[in-house]
C-alpha cells in the first residue's frame, strides 16, 4: 500500500525568513502521527502546505500518490485531506447544522443539500452537539466549537485529518472527552495528524511523533524515544537543560 | 424562504401582468420600469446579497446589454433574439471583467466594479465608429400601436424578471447558494470546506450580469434611442444596491420587494414635492440605514420573533 | 517633438496632480482611518466652492484669505455630521457606509442647487503665469501644488506632531487597542471626518479659482478621489499626493498621445491594474484593503 | 402576512392613484412640457420655463387661442424629468394618457429629445422641439417631430463668410469638439465649413463628457499655431477652454466658441477673458423684427422677459422655447380644429414670421436653414456681426 501523504523536500520562504526548510516525510494509512514541536516551529505553516493555504517554494506533496503541491485549498478538502483551525473559524451567522452541512456538501461531495444536511445532524449528534444544532455557531462556547470544527471535519469524509490544536484552551475533563471522540475517528480508518502541545494528548494517542525545530524535522520515531532524544529536549527547554537531562539519564542506567 | 414568499411572489406577477387592462398605459409603464428595476435588483441579489460582494456593476452591464442588443438588432434579427445574444455578451464580459475584479475585496471591490461602469462609458463613447459615440445609436421603431407597444414591453421585462426569479429560487436552494452564503461569511472557512470559492463568485458575478443585459437589451428597444451617458448610468448602478437593502439582502423577496416599492416612493414623492424630491429620497435611503437595517423583510422578522 | 512641448506636458501633468491630489486627501484619510467610502466629499470640495464665489462676488474676500475659514467651517460641519450619523454605523460592512453618504450626498446636492442653482460660477481672478521660453506655468496652477504640499505637510505635522494625530494612528492600527488604551474612539473618528472635510474645503477654495464650480461636476470629483486613493495607497500620509501626480501625469501624457477620450480611459485602466496588481497602492501599507 | 406590510403597500398604492389628476376641464388647449428643472440641465430647463411662461402670459391676456372661431383658453402641463432620460419617458406617457395634452414640446437634451419624440409618435402627438439642432435628433423618420432651431451647419457657413470677409489672413483653424450629440455636429460641420473654404485644419481633437481639465489639448493646439481657434461644448465646459487658453498663453485672432457667447453666464464667469469670443447664435436680442405674433416685436418679447425680473437679456433658448409655443399656436389655429393630425398636418405647412425669426419647417421637421447672426462679446455684450443687415460691429481680433 503506497504511501497517503509523502513529503519529499518541502519548503516555504517568506521573503529572508525560510519558515519550513526541507521537510521530507511520509504518512502510512491509519498512523496516528503527533506533530510536535516549540512555538514558531512552522508547524500551522507544514499544514497550509500540505492543505495549499500557502504555495510551497521548494519540494513537492503527494497524496495517495498524486503530486497536489499547488493544489488549491479547495481541491484538498475534496480529495480527503481536511484540516481544523487553530483559531476556530466558523460561519457566524449559520446554524450549528448549517456550518456542519458545508462540510458534507461539498467536501463531503453529499448528493443535494437535504442529503447534506442529513449527514451533518448525524456527524453533530456523534459530537454531542445534537441539542445546539439550530443555535447560531457565534453564540456557542469554546468546547462547543471546538466539536463543531470536528464535525464539520468530519462530514467532509476525510481520509486523511489535519488536526491543528484542537485541544487548546479545553479543561482537563473536556480533553478526555475530545481524545475519546478522536480515538473514535482514528477507529473508523481515518489517518489523523495531530498537531498539539500537550503531552497527555500526544503521547496517550500517537503511533508515531514527528518534532518539527526552527522549520525543520529533527526528529520522526515512536513516541518514546523521540521524547527522550537530546536534540528535542533541548528544542523545547534549551542546551544547559539537554545535557544535565542526558547526565542525569545516562547515571541512573 | 418564508412560506408566504411564493404566494407574495405570484400576486406581485398577477398585479404586473393585469395592469394593462385595469389602467391606462401610463400605469403599465411604471409596471415596466418596476418589473425592469426588479430583474436588476434580483441579478445584484446573486452577488452582493448571497455572495456578499458590494457591486455597483450593474449599469455597466445595463448599458453593454444595450448597446449589444441595439447592435444586433440593427443588424436585422428579431427583437427577442438580440435579447438574448446582449445576455450572451453580457456573461462573456461578466467571466472576463469578473477575473480583474473578483480577485479584489470590500471597498476596493466597490470601486473597482463602479470603475467598469465609468470604462464602458468611456469605450461606447469613443468607439463612434460602432456605437456612434457621443451622438448616440438609433434603433427602428417598432410598429404597433401604443397599447400594444405598452403589453410587449411590460411582458418583456416581467418575463426577464420572472427568468431571474426563477434562477434566484434555484440558486438559493441549491449548492450554489449554499456556497456562497458560506463565502459571504467567511471566505478563506468557505475555500477550506471545499468549495471552490473563485469559480462560485465567477458563478455569481455572470448570473448578475445575464439578466442586465437582457433587461438593458429590451430596455434599448423599447427606447429606440441610446447614448452613452444615458445608457451607464452612476445613479442607476447605486440606486439597484438600496433597493435591495430596501426589500432585505440575500433574500428571493428582498430585491423584488424594494424594486417595487423604491420605484412606487419615486412616483408619489416625485410628484409631490417638486423642488427637493432628490433631498426626500436622499432621507429615505439614510432612514433606511438607521431604522430598516433588514431592509422591509428584516421588518417583517423581527416582528415574527419579537 | 520638441522637448519645450514635452516639458509643458510634463509640468500641465504634475499641477493637475497636484489639483488631484487636493482634491483626494481627505477623502484618503477618511477611508484609510475611518474605512468609509465618503461619496459626500466631491459636493463638499463643491459647497466650498460656492462659498468662495459667494465672499469674493459680495464681499471681495481673496480665495487665498477664504481657504482656511472656508476650510473651518466644512471641518466643523463634517465632524458634527461623523459623531452624529455616521459613527453609529462606521463599523458596518462598506455597502451601508457608501449607502449611507450616497444618501447624504443628494441631500446636499438638493439643498446646494436650491440655494445656488447650477450656473457655473468662478472667481474672476486672473493670478496671472510664469513663462520659461514656450513653457507656461500658471499661477493658480502653482498655488496648487503649494496647497496640495501643504495638506500633506499639514496632516504629517498632524498625524506624527499632535496627540490627537497619534490617537487617530492608533484608532487606524487597532480600533479596540486604542480603545482600551483610553481613547474615545468616537470623538476621534469625528475629529478625523471633521480634518478630512477641512481638506475637502480647502480644496474647494482653491478650485473656485482653477475651475467653474457648479453641482454637476461632484461626480467628477469623486471619480478622481477614488483613482486617487487606489493609485497612491491608503494609510500613508503622501499616499494622495503620489497618487494625485501619477494619475495627473498619466492623463496628460495620455491625452497627447492618444487624445482627450483615451486620456480618461488611461486614468480608470491604470487603477485597475494598480488594483490588481498592487491592491495598497505605490505607497500604501498593507493592512488597508 | 404581517401588519406593516401590507399598511406600506397600501398607503403607496393609494397615493399613486391621487396623483392622477381629475377628468379634463372644459375645452382648452393643452401643451405638455417636460421640464429639467433639477440635474446636470436644470439652468437649461429654467430658460425654456421662463420663455414658455411669457408666452402663456400674453396668450391668455389675448383671450386664447381661437380655434374655429372659439377662443380656447391654454393650460401648460409640466413636470420636472430631472436630466434623466426614464423619467422623460415617464413623463411624455404621463402627459399623453393622463393629463391628455394636445400638443408636447421637448425636453432640453438632444438625446432626452428623440425619447420623448419616440414616445410621442407612437401616439400621433406633435412634438416642438426649441433646442435641438443636429440633424442626429431628426434621423428616426419621426413624422410628428419639428424644431424651432435652423440646422446648425447654416451656423459655421455664416461664421466662415464673416471671418473670410473682415479677416481674410486666417488660415490655420484649430477644432475641439465635446463628444455630445449637439457639439460634436457643431465641430464636424465647422470642420467641413472650413475645409470647403479652403482653411487648413491644423488641429482637431474631441474630448470626453465630464472633462475636468482642457491643459493637454490645448498645449497641443498650440504647437500648431493656429490663428483660429473653435471650441463647442457646454457652457462649463467652454469657461472653464476659455481660462486654460489664458492659463497656458494659447490664443488666437479668432477664437469661437459654440455657443458660449450666446449665454450671459458665459461672458459673466469669464469677465474679461470673454471679450473679442465669436459664436453664431440662432437669435440674438439685437435682431429687431417686426411679427404677427403675441409679441408683435423682439422688443416686446424683450420687455416681457425684463418685466418679469429676468437678469440681462434673453438669449436664443428664450427665444427659440417662445417660438416654438407660437408655432403650436399658428398651426391650431390655421387647423381650426385640436385634431393632433390636422394640427400636425398644420404644423408641417407653417410658414410664419416670429419674432425670433421665421418658422418653416421642412420635410424632416427642422425649420428652413436660414443666415444665422455672428455674434462677438464685446464689452461684455454680444454684439451682432453679421448678417449685414443686423450688423451691429466689426469683427475684433482677440488681444
């Protein structure tokens, strides 16, 4: 089974600053990938490549085999390659169903809008969102939205799902329920990337992490040994703190 | 939509389509001009009231269907035919001018649309070799008799209207609706779920220029004379946009509502107040800002869920 | 062709810029800090106009000594007129705005064809020129470009010099910043319609001179401002006056080459491949569109 | 359906009925006038108000018009169409259908002119144009359309048998037309004029409708160094010509200005940059006739028109709006009868002297091409130079 989604030299220059510098990674199908990685790593810009937010200036993307580096934002969603939004961005004056309902129309490729929106109360009520359907999406609280952007992910019927911090600003109760709702994706066969600060998250879900530093992979392996792997530690928490860690590691061996 | 909007609708037709037997030809004139300015509002409807994209395109397309059916019509086909191929021009110009403008937004949109409206002035003006410039385009008066003149031109117009109509129910149910709605309100969330946001706007700044044409088309011969100045005019192209606020944005009744009732406000306060009829319409679009921010149809919700 | 004729058009290019350049300045700061199409400003440029021709035909007031008060009077009005109508829907999407000072605008025009009817007027006075061999630059033609470097000069000393140019920046930059840093948003919005309308005043003073004021050429005015803004760019305090040479020069040369007709045709294709090309302008910043 | 609905749509649909005036009166005779009273026209449509008003006064004061031997008082309908050319439509339906008028004169413009001619002979309606002048307004065949105004090519012919005579050295004629149906005719026929005249034509440009700034044509006309130079186009338009030439040092010994110089706003925002401008005008105060008319003279119509607190003198659009007024009247009378086909039969036959000239109008319903005054501001006032017969001055070269 060829590969979903390989990157193979990617990179992204905004003028002097090379934001992702050759970026080269694959993604099997049904991986659970954690992307991790300090603020300003360039993580949210990998994924506006990966998505043609942003057109990358050096490598390519391929998804499912096909090369769809320049592919607009749109053509991604329909071939299955769907992302949430780190800062929610919903339709504001739609309904719960009716934001959902743009998912399963178009990405999701429903048959007519009734069809759609079918799909969409089906895709809420397993989000928990059932009761909100007909509120206003601009009224409901951040956990709410947080589900809404899952659903709406969903009912776009993707094969591989980009999640960009979705966790953020929850509590520690509302993050199990989400990382119940993910493990509940991740069962169906839908490939999911996690893209995440909190090691709870990562480390209880991912098959394999992937720590992005200053634009560029320093480290791709399970998650174990990626998080005791010098480079990443000092990444996160600095030289000084690297080497007493790997000290401190390598006394008790 | 409401579920009074098509019995509304259908009595708005049957009023239209009675006037020529229940009043004199002056009556179905300003019948005419209401089902004219209808078809506009309605083809602005598409993209400044579901899209989202404040055009004041409109006399441009208005005075290009003219100058189109004008030409074809002088070149010997029938009426109806120049009608349509003015339509035809019309989306062509539309998918080409669409590719400059559409990649602009809000204010600089605005004014890029209103600049159309000054360009194709300026081109119809100097190209005196095909439009006759300055001194304007002749068209062959039509035979008939006044009245049945009057009937022709009143169901030409209310069948353009009608056509527009029909295609905004359409719209507004379907896909194309759906997307740009979600374009109106968020445009890069709109592009994320899929929906291919440049070719859904294209969609919509032709679907608002098809019907100009025609209606520009049927207006030229009906007139029997053009000219530049006349034919794209400024008050024209911002006066479509208030009667759509007027009726309510985004909805099937909104533009048919305000063309109707912006045109019948012109009639009575026109006649009444003779020396500052400008200043009294200029009152009603501010009051209209303040107090109907709905348009009429907001009106009629607010009082719904009040 | 002789380089005398070319300089002439040149130079004709450059002080009608700089009359495009007056004529645009308000309206620049107003969209760029308030982000509101003004479409009141070209029959403010026009009532200030009557207005001269008024003190000059019945009173003898020089349109020089007429440009600052007639400048006050408008600034007063149109600050009075911001806090009072528009702030309440400056925050609304450009339609309603435009909407409403569309509205605005026929009101005025109403009243001023009622008061003043539309025969063209002008001051009757001839500032005379100043010839270099076959070149001729009039007076009144200087006297512009002399204005439009003052109204920016002015509103750089305004905007970088004052308190209140500060706090319209910061209203620019971030409106609910500014707001919590303590500034009345509000008030500043009217001071910067009221400065905006004073330009508009100013300009119409000096146009009493250079051109024959009369209702029917609000629309032209307004026409102007807005290839203006698009060519110069918004947020920049010499956005307009860039904008206004460019667009004087493209005209001129245009018209030329390819006559009176294509001269006009030149001004609206320009801006639209600015806008196309560079959405902010030469000069503008990002952030404005 | 909600309350507020249906109260707004009533309340308009009532008030469009009351607009409707009730049934005609008693026979009268009935002229239709749409009016810009508002709008880029409204100085324009203010003159021919004032002319028709002047007009009316002296008719009813005669009693009426005798129509069969019954004297019919005259009422005049008009409405202001505001310089738009869908409500001049409106309006010619509004005047034919519901107020029923007799007769029509045309609005100002040459466009919003054919408009209402469309309108008006689909009805069989006569309509009296006093404004119109290009052949361009007549070319649609229409049958019941005339105009007051001589074809303006007889203008340039005058002006080029003035110029040759008492200037013969000019030579070199420069032309900047306005892109408008009536200045645009005036600056090809000028052109042709002089071409046939043996003038050389050194300079000819057209300039679009809102022009705000005349610098680069005229620095190029310059260059060409004509000794005639001829401008058409509307007032402003011509003022603001007139100060760019002194702005830019640009001039000529014949400068002409169509129809600048026939209007007192012209010569009152130019001051003394006016002086020594040439036009031709279709009449002039200074044409002293004899007619049989109400006025029975130019110096009555004068009179009238200073009585009534008019400013200055009237000029041609005064003149010409009256003379239409007094062709409707000729031709019902010589009809007897307010059968539009018979009046309009009657006006095609019209052969009368007016006290702005005479009136007779020809197969396409201009009246007859006639020598037409030269006019030159001199001192301030248009002062007549030809034809010889009215001559008032000489030709003066401008400074």
């Amino acid at each position: 089974m060829s590969a979903l989604l390989e990157l193979r030299g990617l990179g992204k220059r905004f003028g002097g600053i090379e934001a992702v510098r050759d970026v080269s990674l694959t993604v099997q199908p049904g991986e659970i990938v954690g992307l991790i990685g300090p603020n300003g790593a360039g993580k949210t810009t990998l994924v506006n490549l990966i998505t043609g937010v942003h057109r990358a200036t050096a490598g390519t993307v391929r998804f499912e085999g096909a090369d769809v580096t320049y592919q607009r934002p749109h053509e991604a969603a329909r071939r299955g390659l769907a992302r949430t939004f780190q800062v929610v961005q919903p339709f504001p004056q739609m309904t719960a169903l009716e934001n959902v309902t743009a998912g399963a129309l178009f990405a999701g490729a429903a048959g007519s809008v009734a069809a759609a929106r079918r799909d969409a109360l089906a895709q809420l009520e397993r989000v928990g969102l059932g009761a909100e359907a007909h509120k206003p999406a601009s009224i409901l609280t951040l956990p709410s939205r947080k589900r809404l952007e899952l659903a709406k992910s969903l009912a776009m019927k993707p094969k591989l799902l980009l999640l960009d911090e979705v966790n953020a600003g929850l509590n520690s109760s509302e993050i199990d329920a989400a990382l119940a709702l993910i493990r509940g994706i991740a069962a169906e066969g839908v490939t999911l990337v996690l893209i995440e600060h909190l090691m709870k998250v990562v480390l209880s879900l991912s098959t394999r992490i992937v720590v992005l530093h200053q634009g560029a992979l320093i480290a791709d392996g399970p998650p174990k040994t990626v998080v005791d792997d010098p480079r990443v530690v000092e990444a996160y928490l600095g030289a000084r703190f690297a080497q007493r860690h790997v000290q401190a590691r390598d006394s008790h061996a | 939509m409401r579920a009074w909007t098509l019995p509304v609708l259908a009595a708005w037709i049957a009023v239209l389509a009675a006037t020529p037997f229940v009043g004199d030809n002056y009556l179905v004139k300003i019948a005419t001009f209401v089902a004219f300015y209808a078809a506009l509002a309605l083809s602005w409807n598409f993209i400044g009231g579901l899209a989202g994209y404040p055009s004041f395109a409109t006399a441009a397309f208005v005075g290009l269907g003219s100058y189109a059916g004008a030409l074809v019509q002088n070149a010997g086909a029938p009426i109806v035919v120049a009608w349509i191929a003015a339509a035809g021009v019309c989306a062509m110009a539309a998918a080409a001018l669409g590719a400059i403008v559409l990649r602009l937004r809000g204010h600089y949109f605005a004014i890029g649309s209103i600049a159309l409206v000054e360009i194709l002035s300026l081109v119809a003006s100097w190209w005196s070799g095909l439009t006759g410039g300055g001194e304007g385009l002749n068209l062959a008066f039509l035979p008939g008799g006044p009245d049945t003149i009057a009937r022709v031109f009143l169901y030409a117009m209310l069948g353009i209207a009608v056509l527009a109509l029909v295609t905004t129910v359409a719209v507004t149910r379907g896909r194309l609706g759906f997307g740009l709605r979600c374009i109106a309100q968020n445009e890069d969330a709109a592009e994320m779920v899929g929906i291919p946001t440049t070719r859904y706007k294209m969609a919509a700044f032709v679907l608002s220029a098809v019907f100009c044409g025609a209606a520009g088309a049927a207006y030229a011969s009906w007139v029997a004379y053009i000219a530049p100045s006349d034919a794209f005019s400024i008050l024209l192209t911002v006066k479509v946009p208030v009667m759509v606020l007027l009726g309510g944005a985004g909805t099937v009744l909104g533009p048919v509502l305000g063309a109707t009732a912006l045109v019948l406000l012109e009639e009575t306060v026109w006649a009444r107040f003779l020396e500052f009829h400008q200043a009294i319409l200029g009152a009603v679009i501010v009051a209209l800002i303040f107090f109907l921010p709905g348009g009429l149809l907001g009106l009629a919700a607010r009082r719904r869920t009040a | 062709m002789d380089a005398a004729l070319l300089a002439q058009v040149v130079l004709n290019g450059l002080m009608l810029g700089a009359l495009y350049a007056c004529i645009a300045a308000g309206f620049s700061l107003v969209w760029g800090v308030l982000n509101v199409i003004d479409m009141l400003h070209g029959s403010l440029i026009i009532l200030a106009g009557y207005l001269t021709c008024s003190l000059w035909s019945e009173w003898h007031v020089h349109p020089f000594a007429a440009l600052v008060p007639v400048g006050l009077v408008l600034g007063l009005a149109g600050a009075v007129l911001q806090f009072v109508l528009i702030n309440r829907v400056v925050r609304q999407p450009v339609l309603t705005t435009l909407t409403l000072t569309f509205g605005l605008d026929m009101i005025l025009y109403n009243v001023m064809n009622a008061v003043f009817d539309a025969t063209p007027r002008r001051v009757t006075l001839d500032l005379g020129r100043l010839t270099f061999g076959d070149v001729v630059l009039p007076w009144d033609r200087i006297a512009a470009m002399i204005v439009a470097l003052g109204l920016t000069a002015l509103l750089y000393a305004v905007l970088r010099g004052s308190k209140l140019g500060r706090a319209i920046v910061a209203v620019r930059m971030d409106r609910e910043a500014a707001t919590l840093m303590g500034i009345r948003v509000p008030r500043i919005y009217a001071l910067t319609f009221g400065l905006g309308a004073f330009m508009a005043g100013v300009c119409g003073a000096l146009l009493a001179i250079v051109y024959p004021v009369t209702t029917n050429a609000t629309g032209q005015l307004l026409g102007k401002a807005f290839i203006v803004c698009v060519v110069g760019g918004l947020g920049t305090v010499p956005g307009a006056l860039a904008g206004g040479l460019a667009l004087g020069v493209t005209e001129s040369l245009g018209s030329h080459w390819f006559g009176p007709q294509a001269a006009a045709l030149l001004g609206f294709a320009l801006m639209l491949v600015l806008l196309v090309v560079r959405p902010t302008g030469l000069l503008g910043r990002k952030g404005y569109e | 359906m909600t309350v507020t609905l249906t109260r707004l749509l009533r309340t308009l649909g009532a008030a469009l009925l009351l607009s409707a005036p009730p049934a005609a009166l008693a026979q009268t005779l009935k002229i239709g006038a749409p009016l810009a009273l508002t709008g880029a026209l409204a100085d324009e449509g203010r003159k021919q108000q004032v002319a028709y008003d002047l007009w009316l006064r002296r008719i009813n004061a005669a009693g009426g018009v005798n129509v069969g031997g019954r004297k019919l008082k005259v009422e005049l309908v008009t409405y202001d169409y505001q310089t738009n050319e869908q409500r001049a439509s409106q309006i010619a339906e509004k005047l034919i259908t519901q107020d029923k008028v007799d007769v029509l004169t045309a609005p100002f413009g040459s466009g919003h002119t054919k408009v209402v001619a469309g309108v008006a002979e689909r009805y069989g309606v006569p309509v009296v144009a006093s404004v119109a002048s290009s052949e361009s307004v007549f070319n649609q065949g229409y049958k019941y359309l005339f105009g007051t105004l001589a074809p303006n090519g007889g203008l340039t012919d005058a002006l080029v048998k003035v110029v040759a005579k008492q200037l013969p050295a000019v030579k070199r004629l420069a032309v900047l037309g306005r892109e408008d149906v009536f200045p645009k005719s005036m600056a090809a026929s000028m052109a042709d004029g002089a071409k046939r005249a043996g003038l050389e034509i050194v300079y000819s440009e057209l300039y679009p409708v809102n022009t705000m700034d005349f610098s680069s044509p005229l620095s190029k006309m310059r260059a060409a160094k004509p000794d005639w130079i001829f401008v058409s186009g509307y007032t402003k338009d011509l003022v603001l010509a007139r100060k760019q030439m002194a702005d830019l040092g640009v001039t000529a010994p014949v400068v002409t200005m169509i129809t600048g110089p026939a209007y007192r706003e012209f010569a009152e925002a130019l001051g003394p940059l006016a002086e020594n401008v040439t036009s031709a005008t279709w009449w002039s105060p200074a044409v002293a006739l004899k007619s049989d008319d109400v006025f029975g003279s130019t110096q009555a119509f004068v009179q009238d028109f200073q009585a009534r607190g008019e400013k200055g003198e009237p000029d041609y659009v005064h003149a010409s709006a009256a003379a239409a007024l007094i062709a409707v009247q000729a031709a019902v009378e010589k009809a007897g009868t307010l059968d539009k086909a018979k009046v309009r039969d009657a006006l095609a036959a019209l052969e009368i002297r007016t006290f702005y000239g005479p009136i007779d109008f020809t197969g396409n319903g201009m009246n007859a091409a006639r020598e037409l005054p030269i006019i030159q501001v001199q001192g301030g006032k248009a002062v007549v130079l030809a034809p010889e017969a009215l001559r008032q001055g000489a030709l003066r070269p401008v400074k």
